[in-house]
C-alpha cells in the first residue's frame, strides 16, 4: 500500500474519543493513517478508526481510498468508532464488566 501524498486533518471528535480512552487507563498512539489510532488497553491492542459525522466520509462510513483499501485487506483487527462511548464499549466490552474512569 503506498503512503497518501497529503497529511489528512483529524477528526475534529478525535481528541475526545482519546481523552476518554486515557481516562479509563488506555495507552493511545495516534498513528493518523491508515487508520488513526492504535490502543492499548487490558493487555490487548485495538486498531480504531475515527469518523465524524460531519464530513461525507463518516456520513457514509467510507474512508479514503488508502483506508478502503487497508479495511479489505487487514487480516487482525480494526474498527470504526464515532463516539466516545463507542470507543469506550469497544475496548472494555471483552472484558464484561464496566470500568471506572481515572479521576
């Protein structure tokens, strides 16, 4: 797969979605592409995707050629998530109980 020519702009709901992750006591990377972060969390890493609601491509849940692309091919884990609390249930949901937040 070869590298966009262009530095994409993040999600503006990106930084949320990561601060929530770091209160629960997720490690976040943010890798930007081909997807934008890489999580840790329980001994276990997750690759999610960010989308927003506000522009065409989280409206209709298409990424970027190179995302497309990499989704298709990726044999692990990836997920896309549009919310905090998605990311949040995502994470935390292997596990079957509920975390409490880092005050």
């Amino acid at each position: 797969m070869s590298k966009p020519r262009y530095k994409l702009a993040a999600d503006e709901n990106q930084q949320e979605i990561v601060n929530a992750l770091e209160k629960i006591g997720c490690s976040v990377f943010i890798l930007g592409t081909p997807v934008d972060l890489l999580v840790g969390f329980g001994k276990r890493n997750f690759l999610i995707e960010v989308k927003s609601r506000n522009t065409d491509y989280g409206k209709k849940d298409r990424g970027t050629p190179t995302q497309r692309q990499f989704f298709t091919s990726w044999r692990g884990q990836v997920r896309k998530v549009w919310t905090a609390e998605e990311a949040i249930k995502l994470v935390t949901e292997a596990y079957g109980r509920k975390i409490k937040t880092r005050e």
